[in-house]
C-alpha cells in the first residue's frame, strides 16, 4: 500500500515538473519573441494644422522603434501637386525624431488637404496623417 502511495506521489510530482518546463519554456519563447520582433510607432505632433496660402509650417515628428533596430525611410503623400512636403531626416535606423515641412504654393486652392506620412523598412510599416487648411 505504502510502495502504491509513494509511486502515485513520484508520478505526480513529475507530472507537475514537466508541466512547469512546457510553461517556462513557451513564456520564454513569447518573451524572447518579444525582443526580437521589430515595431514602430510614427506619431506627427499635431493631427490638424492652419497653413496660409505662400507660407509654410514644420511639424515634429517621433519615430519610436522597439525590437531589433531597422533602417526606417520616411516618405509623404500629399492630395495636392500645389502642396510640397520635404521630411528632415528622411531616415534612420533606431528611434530618431525628425520634422516635416509643408510648403503651400499661393496658387493653392483654400480647402482641407491631406498629408499621409509612411515609414517602411525591410519588415515593417507604419503610416501617421494630418490635415493642411489652407
């Protein structure tokens, strides 16, 4: 009876060691796959802004990027050919700020325009967008 009772216990506390092994050992995976997976997070300072017709306006940009460090690029996409933007620095390779310049022709038409910023990378994207009153 003694030797059944010591067998069912020895039986159980393996039991309860594989288990904790197959836990530490998936945490550890989620953990490290945490680490190493690249993210990034591309904020403009403002979602809106007021831009004269023949003027121009700089908008800080924070480009956050967690995981494994990638060589990020910044482009912009604007609605209008009268708007030009032009990205300071267009790139980096970890988290980096820069700043976007708008540039408003003064043949631009009054109106809400949108400016849609990316950024890219060999394995990840991000995209951020504001809107010119002009």
């Amino acid at each position: 009876m003694t030797e059944l009772s010591t067998k069912r216990r020895n039986i159980l506390l393996v039991s309860i060691i594989v288990v904790v092994l197959i836990a530490s050992t998936i945490g550890a995976v989620i953990i490290y796959n945490q680490f190493t997976t690249t993210r990034i997070n591309l904020r403009l300072s403002t979602n809106q802004t007021d831009v004269l017709q023949g003027s121009s306006v700089k908008i800080p940009i924070k480009i956050s990027l967690t995981g494994n460090p990638e060589n990020v690029e910044l482009t912009s996409v604007v609605n209008s050919s009268k708007i030009n933007c032009y990205i300071d620095p267009a790139n980096g390779s970890s988290s980096f700020n820069s700043t976007l310049a708008v540039n408003v022709d003064d043949s631009a038409q009054g109106g809400n325009y949108s400016v849609t910023l990316k950024t890219s990378s060999p394995t990840i994207t991000a995209n951020a967008s504001c809107i010119i009153m002009v």
